[in-house]
C-alpha cells in the first residue's frame, strides 16, 4: 500500500466527515434507529470519529494525523514552519467532501423521508443556535483556541516518562477524543462547534451539488464563520503556544 501524508491526511479527514456527519445524519434525519437521540450521542459520536480519524490518517501515511486546517495552521505557527500547510489543507478539504458524499449515501433513503430543510442541511454543515456573528465567531475562536492548546498539551505530556506519569504511545487518540466530545458538550451549544475550517466547507460543497430532496439554502451568509474563526483562533493558540516556548 502506497502511504502518504496527503493520503492519511485525505483518508482520515473523510473517516472523520463520515463518522460525525453520520451521527448528526442519524440524531436528526426521519426515520432512523437513532431519531431524536439528543446532544450527548452527537457529541460522543464526533470524539469517537475524530479518534478513528486520527488512527486512520496514521495507518495511510500522515504521522501529523491533523484532519483538520486548524491544527495544521496552529503548529505550522508554533513551529514557523508552514512547507506542508498546503498540501495538508487540500487533503482535507478533498477527504471533508468525499466524506459527506458518503453522509449522504448511506442515508439515502431519509433525505425523502425529512420534511425539514434544515435538518437535512444540518448533517451536513455546522449552524449557530442564536444567529449573531460577533458572539458566533467567538465561539468557534475560543473553542479552537481551547482545541489547539489542548491538542499540543496533550502531546507534549507524551514526550514525557509514561513511568513518571506521561502518556504511553497510541494512548493520544484517545485522548484528542475526548479533547473534542469535552468541547462540544462544554462549548457547542452556540454554534456546533466546527473547529475546522474543512468539517463545514467541504460538506457544505457537497450539500449545494448534491440532489437531495426538497434541500433548502446551503446558508453561506454563515458558512465564512467556521471557516475563518477557527484559523484565526489556530492563530492565536500558536502563538501563544510560542509564548510560552512548547
């Protein structure tokens, strides 16, 4: 098998797309096992999918496994260094598309069956609770900042003795998992949290070409907020990671 960083990054962000859209697909769409299962199964879905994200972009190349521009940009400023920042990011905005495609082919039969335009958006593209721009893109800027930070906290209790209370090697996807379900059920009541850049820009692509029944508006009013906000916040969080000399 031919391994590369594009293609673990491209696998493991469409694992990631798959697995969280699939379980807000599940939580929100008529008609399926797992109709009206609340908050707490979309916000574990999504660690869980981000964890086997991370698993599947290291088995296909990535050994950065970031699935996400936000993390590539906050350690790409962390370590000014940005050589790989563009191969990554198209990576994961071409793994983000084909992963909603997906989305949307194992639920095929439920777009019919789901009277409500915004459901149907909703499995594809995050969408704030109350519509204010400023409060919503502070939300996803203080979120990446929180993913970013813990993201990097997390690694580098790894670099220490796992005997001496450091984390053992293979523990961290785990644990980024869990980063990520604390901050959705801690902070993405307001906006649903995207944290990055391509979980909302590659599927909301997808939601505006594809024929799903009786959709609405891709609301792209919005969509410049989980897009940009995050970078911004990935930003921030690298430089102040820098700060303080990690």
């Amino acid at each position: 098998m031919h391994q590369s960083p594009f293609l673990g990054e491209l696998i493991g962000t469409m694992t990631l797309i798959l697995l969280g859209n699939g379980v807000v697909a599940n939580v929100v769409l008529k008609q399926t096992k797992g109709e009206s299962a609340g908050w707490i199964v979309i916000t574990a879905g999504w660690a869980f999918a981000v964890m086997l994200g991370v698993f599947t972009a290291n088995a296909f190349g990535s050994a950065a496994a970031h699935i996400n521009p936000a993390v590539t940009i906050g350690f790409a400023v962390l370590r000014n260094d940005f050589s790989m920042v563009p191969t990554y990011l198209l990576a994961q905005l071409i793994g983000a598309f084909l992963g909603a495609v997906l989305v949307w082919l194992n639920y095929y039969p439920h777009w019919k069956a789901t009277e409500d335009p915004g459901s149907k958006l909703a499995c594809f593209a995050t969408g704030p609770a109350i519509r204010s721009s400023g409060p919503n893109f502070l939300s996803e800027f203080i979120a990446t900042i929180v993913l970013i930070v813990g993201v990097v906290a997390i690694g580098y209790a790894g670099t220490s003795d796992p005997d001496k209370g450091g984390i053992p090697s293979g523990i961290a996807p785990y644990l980024v998992g869990m980063l990520v379900w604390s901050i959705g059920l801690s902070l993405g009541g307001t906006t649903g949290y995207a944290i990055n850049p391509v979980r909302d820009l590659g599927p909301r692509l997808a939601y505006s070409i594809l024929p799903i029944p009786n959709k609405g508006s891709s609301d792209w009013g919005y969509g410049w907020i989980p897009v940009v906000a995050p970078i911004v916040g990935a930003i921030v969080g690298g430089l102040v990671l820098r700060a303080f000399s990690f």
